[in-house]
C-alpha cells in the first residue's frame, strides 16, 4: 500500500519540476469592520490566534500563487473562495457558530481541548480548504475527481504534515464535521446525493484516515475519540 504522505511530497516535488512554483505572490489578509460584539469578539480572537501568519507562511513555503489572494473577514458571504477575484470570504459569524457547537458539545470536558482552540483549528482547515480552490485556480491544476474532496484532503495534509501540532489540529476539524452531522435528518434528501461535497460524516471519517496513516502512533487517541462521538 502506498504512503499517501509520500506520494503528496513526490506530487509537490513535480509541480517543483513543472515550474508551478516559480511565482511568490503575497497572500494578503483583510477585515471588514464588525458589525456587533459577537463579530468583534470573533475577530479579536481569530486577529490573536495567528492563523493567518500561518496561512501566508504555508503558501510561501509550499503552495505560492502566481496572482495575489485575499482572504476578507467579515460580511455575509462564505465561506467560500471566489474565482472572479481570487478572494476567500470568511465571515466572523462562522467563529461564532462554530464555537457554539464545541461549547454545546463540552469539548474541553470530553477532549481536554478548549472550545476557543477547537474553533480556531476548524477556521484553519476551512482557510486551507477554501485556499485550496484558489491554488488550483491559480496554477490551472486539472482535477480528475470532485475538488471538494480534492481541497479537504490538501488541508488535512498540510496541517498534518507542515503545521505545528497539526494532527491534534485536524481532529477538532474533523469533529466539526461530525457535529454538524448530528443536525442532518436520518434520511439524506435525493438532491444531496449530487451535492459537490461529500458528505459531513465521510469528511469527517476521510480526515481521521489521513490522521491515523500520518501517525500511526497516535492510533489509541483516534480511537478513543471515536468511541465517545459514535
């Protein structure tokens, strides 16, 4: 069985070769002023967390762009990449949702992992996600299969393998997907079945695989964490 890490760094080494990564443009963060307490509260702590100068330090080692990105914080649109402008949106309204289900879910109490940290590891995997269109955009990269798997795997991936405490960082990603899971119905609706993402448990299970082959080591606190969700 091939090691999936090992083939992502012999893919990387080959966009080297290709010339993908001849270009060194910037990728640039803004914020929209906030529009309540709650979109303030969600800025100081993502402005505090350092997310965005991990983002931009990861593209410039590894995923650099030909034309600049923007990453805007605020409004109502997103999350979500925009290929007219090369622009990833990311309202604050997605911290504040997204902490809501760590908190209503005791993450600290069942992980030992603060809902505050759970959020800021998610915002991380959905930037990298959403710069993953980008990169593709940017560089024309064909894509055989559906990109929305294509993207989540690339920020499962990077955070695993580049980011500090990375693998602890994907697993509070991946229970994002699994909480969000728990409001679907029983039954999925005819249309889902043709929605350009996957579903939210196999997002879920998909990034806890690419965390157990990563690190194998790791393979008992998987497990137990598996345990007490499902």
């Amino acid at each position: 069985m091939f090691n999936s890490l090992t083939i992502l760094r012999k893919i990387l080494g080959i966009w080297g070769l290709l010339g993908i990564f001849s270009a060194h443009a910037t990728v640039q963060v803004s914020y929209l002023p906030p529009e309540s307490t709650n979109e303030k509260q969600a800025k100081q702590a993502i402005v505090e967390s350092g997310v965005n100068s991990v983002i931009v330090d990861l593209a410039k080692e590894h995923f650099p762009f030909k034309q600049a990105l923007t990453i805007q914080y605020g409004g109502n649109e997103g999350p979500l990449y925009d290929p007219s402008n090369h622009t990833v949106y990311m309202p604050y309204t997605f911290y504040t949702q997204t902490i809501e289900y760590f908190k209503s879910n005791h993450y600290q109490e069942k992980f030992d992992r603060s809902a505050d940290l759970g959020t800021i590891d998610t915002i991380m995997h959905t930037l990298l996600h959403e710069v993953g269109h980008a990169y593709i955009e940017d560089q024309a990269i064909p894509i055989l299969g559906k990109e929305e798997d294509a993207v989540d795997n690339f920020a499962a991936l990077i955070m695993i393998e580049y980011v500090e405490n990375g693998d602890d960082a994907s697993i509070s990603a991946a229970d994002m997907f699994a909480f969000e899971s728990q409001d679907r119905p029983d039954y999925y609706q005819a249309d889902e079945y043709i929605d350009e993402h996957s579903f939210d448990l196999q997002r879920y299970f998909s990034t806890l695989c690419w965390f157990t082959e990563a690190i194998p080591r790791s393979t008992p606190t998987y497990s137990m964490k598996l345990n007490k969700i499902y």
